[in-house]
C-alpha cells in the first residue's frame, strides 16, 4: 500500500504549488487534518475547469481522479462538493484558481 500524506499537509503543499504556478489556493471547507478525502476545485481565472478527487483505487493506490461536473458548470461542481461534504463530514474542498489549469490537470491524473 502506498504511503500517503496526511489531508492537512497535502492541502497546503497543493496550495504552495498553485501559488508558485502563478495562482492561489483557498480552503473552502476544512476537513480531518489526518485523515478524509481531498475534493480539489480548480479554475481557471474564476471560470470551473475541473472537479478532481484523491481516490484509493483497487491496487490500494491513491490517484487523483476528475469527478463530477464538466468544464465550465461551477453550479453542477457547488452541488457535488455539498453532495462530497454530506457523504464525508472530515473531506478537504481546496479550490484552487491555477494560469494554465488544463496543464495542471492533466499532470495531476497522469499515471506516470
């Protein structure tokens, strides 16, 4: 199983990293500092780019993986965050406003 940084360092370090793309990062809702799923809200420039989610897969890997409402429905991604918050009262909601998201999006689910 792979080892996994506790919820409350990993927010801050994914804040750290939209902060040195050129962003900012804000936590909307303040989950279990060790424990919780992260729900990440990403946009760029305001505008929803993405919903992504840190999810244990079946090889007992985490990954992170693009949940919930499609590109540009921020009020679809608001009712899937309240649905994420009810579901798991210790969840993160990071949202994090990142030049560039599609970049960051698509390094962040890589596999590789």
């Amino acid at each position: 199983m792979d080892a996994r940084l506790a919820p409350g360092i990993e927010v801050s370090a994914l804040i750290r990293r939209a902060e040195a793309l050129g962003g900012f990062g804000m936590v909307l809702h303040k989950g279990d500092p060790d424990r919780g799923t992260i729900l990440l809200v990403v946009t760029e420039r305001g505008v929803h780019a993405a919903l992504l989610e840190r999810r244990l897969l079946q090889d007992w890997t985490y990954r992170w993986t693009v949940v919930g409402a499609p590109d540009g429905d921020s009020r679809g991604a608001a009712q899937d965050v309240a649905r994420a918050r009810i579901n798991d009262p210790d969840c993160w909601v990071l949202e994090l406003d990142i030049p560039s998201s599609e970049r960051f999006i698509a390094e962040t689910t890589s596999t590789s």
